[in-house]
C-alpha cells in the first residue's frame, strides 16, 4: 500500500454521496487542475457532509481533525460529519472554519459522537519545526463538557 493509502481516512457513510461542502480558500502554490473528487477534503480545507462519506488523503505531516455526530430523535437533517485536512501554511481557515460548521450544527441540535485528531508521533516528523506545528495546533483545540470547541487563535 503506498504512503498515501496509508495516510487516508475514510470516514464510512452511505453508498452515495449526498453532498459536500468545503471552504472556498486555496493555498498558495497548490494546484486546483482537476476537481475534487465526490467527499473529498484537499490540503489546507474543511468539509462537511450529511451521512455520506467524507475523506482525505496524502497526510504526511499534515493534520486531521474529523468530527461525527448524530441529530436524536430524527431532528434537523444537516451534516453530520466534518473533516480537516489542516495544513502547517494555512491551517488556520481551514481549523476555523471546521469549528464554526459545528457549532452551527450543534446549534441545529447535533450531538458530536466522536473526535479524532491525527498527527505524526514525537520523534517520527522530519524535523522539529513539524513537531513545534503539531503542539501548536493542539493545545489550541479543547472541547468541553458542554461540547463546545474551543481553537485559540493568535
């Protein structure tokens, strides 16, 4: 399986997907050439979607934060899975604006399931500077127990 396989998450979901939204910021010096495939988060971007499968791939030393949640009782009928591909150039559009999708959808009612953050273990980064990002990133994200995220911006 190559890196990039192994640095993928898939966030399992309905057989279709059903719609996917991502921030509209692009990074400098990415290249947008093909489009995005159905679910898919690019470097440096968020995406929600409502039951479908939502994914990113090519995480090296990059971050991911995915999100899950349920609406009880067949409430509001939004997204309920979050994904951020967080980039070390520009993470903090793409960390923001995953924060504020939830509490938009915490505010329809959503009850987050799970969060998962993903980042290189000390020691296997390139160099220090990854392992700098890593923490920075991290200790700025809390959620508390009324399940609000906090991200303290500089």
């Amino acid at each position: 399986m190559s890196d990039q396989g192994l640095c993928s998450v898939r966030m399992a979901a309905a057989a279709h997907m059903q719609g996917n939204k991502s921030d509209e910021e692009s990074i400098d010096g990415s290249s947008d050439e093909e489009a995005p495939q159905p679910g898919e988060v690019r470097m440096g971007k968020f995406g929600t979607s409502k039951g479908a499968r939502i994914y990113t791939t090519g995480l090296a030393t990059c971050i991911r934060v995915a999100v899950t949640g349920r609406y009880p009782n067949g409430g509001f009928n939004g997204d309920d899975r979050f994904l951020a591909h967080i980039a070390e150039s520009k993470h903090k559009a793409a960390l923001q604006g995953l924060i504020d999708a939830l509490e938009r959808a915490k505010g329809n009612g959503l009850q987050v399931l799970e969060v998962v953050v993903v980042i290189l273990a000390d020691g296997d980064s390139p160099d220090s500077e990854q392992d700098e990002f890593n923490s920075e990133v991290i200790n700025k994200i809390s959620v508390e127990a009324n399940k609000r995220i906090n991200y303290a911006a500089e």
